[in-house]
C-alpha cells in the first residue's frame, strides 16, 4: 500500500503518478536543487534544540556555533534521512543554506520557544488514526519543521493553541 506525503502529492501533480513511482524505488534522481534547503532545515532544528537546551532564545554567537557545526557535517558526511545515507553536499550549497536559516533565525520577529519540537514526523493510517511514522500501515506522512503549544487569550476567549510553521526555502518560493 502506497504511503503519500506532501512531496510525492505535488510530485504527481506537477510531473506524473509514474514519477512518484520511480522517486519511492529510490531510482536515481537530481535532487541537488534541495541542498541549500535541506541544509536550511538542519540548521534551524539544530539552533531550536540549542534553544532546548539553554531553556532561552539563543544568541547570535550560539546560532553561528551551531550552524558551522551542521555545515560541517553535510559537507563532510552528508546526512541521514528515513534511513538512508545521503551523500556529502558541496560547501556553497550548505553554506547557502545557512545564510538563508541564519538571517531567518536572527530577524526581530522570529521568535524560539523553548519547548517547540523540531522536524517531527507524523503518519496516519487510511483512517486518518495516528500511527507510528514508519508504520506499514502509514497513508500519509509529513515532517512538521515546527510544532509548539501556545496558550493565547483575547477579551472574550483563551485557551491552546498549536502552532506550526513550514519554512519555505524552495527556489520556486518567493519573499513573501
């Protein structure tokens, strides 16, 4: 039984249900375009964990530290992802990807909470129940980049929220 994700969704979508086929076989595929963007993601999870850690938003020189510390693994050893082994990346894609989480985590309004959880997985059955993420009878998955549980309140409500962020950094993606 097929297991869908937002990436093999859009995968068939913009290509064909046979692409999907090939990309589950783990067939040969370019996939240096998602470099600088794997790298992004690694960076902001590890400066999140960083944040975990020191139970306050981490500083500059904390984000610099962590962010060297990730390019230097992609680019030495490569990564592993559900898995598999994935090759090391060249440095200006990594580098890249750092510049682009770096200047995403420093901006004023990025904020860290220290008990927000990191490029977490989650499945669901054909039931839409919840299952373990590498389950056989998983339908849909997805990696959340960001996940915390807020309380927020107003004049006339309060209760939790969650709240999730995706971060964009596909070339096709634009500023905004």
């Amino acid at each position: 039984m097929n297991c869908y994700r937002p990436t093999t969704l859009k995968l068939a979508s913009a290509h064909c249900p046979r692409a999907v086929d090939h990309y589950e076989r783990n067939r040969p595929a370019f996939r240096e375009h998602f470099w600088a963007g794997i790298a992004a993601h690694e960076v902001l999870a590890a400066i999140g964990v960083k944040c975990h850690q020191r139970m306050r938003h981490p500083e500059l020189g904390e984000m610099l530290e962590v962010s060297q510390q990730i390019v230097r693994s992609l680019v030495t050893t490569g990564r592993q992802f559900e898995g598999a082994a994935e090759p090391p990346m060249p440095m200006e894609d990594a580098r890249a990807g750092e510049k682009l989480a770096l200047e995403y985590a420093a901006d004023d309004n990025t904020t860290w909470s220290t008990h927000a959880s990191y490029e977490v997985g989650y499945a669901f059955d054909g039931l839409w129940r919840r299952v373990p993420y590498s389950s056989p009878s998983r339908r849909f998955r997805l990696i959340l980049d960001y996940l915390d549980i807020v309380e927020d309140e107003g004049e006339e409500y309060s209760g939790r929220m969650v709240l999730v962020r995706d971060y964009k950094t596909a070339w096709s993606t634009s500023a905004s």
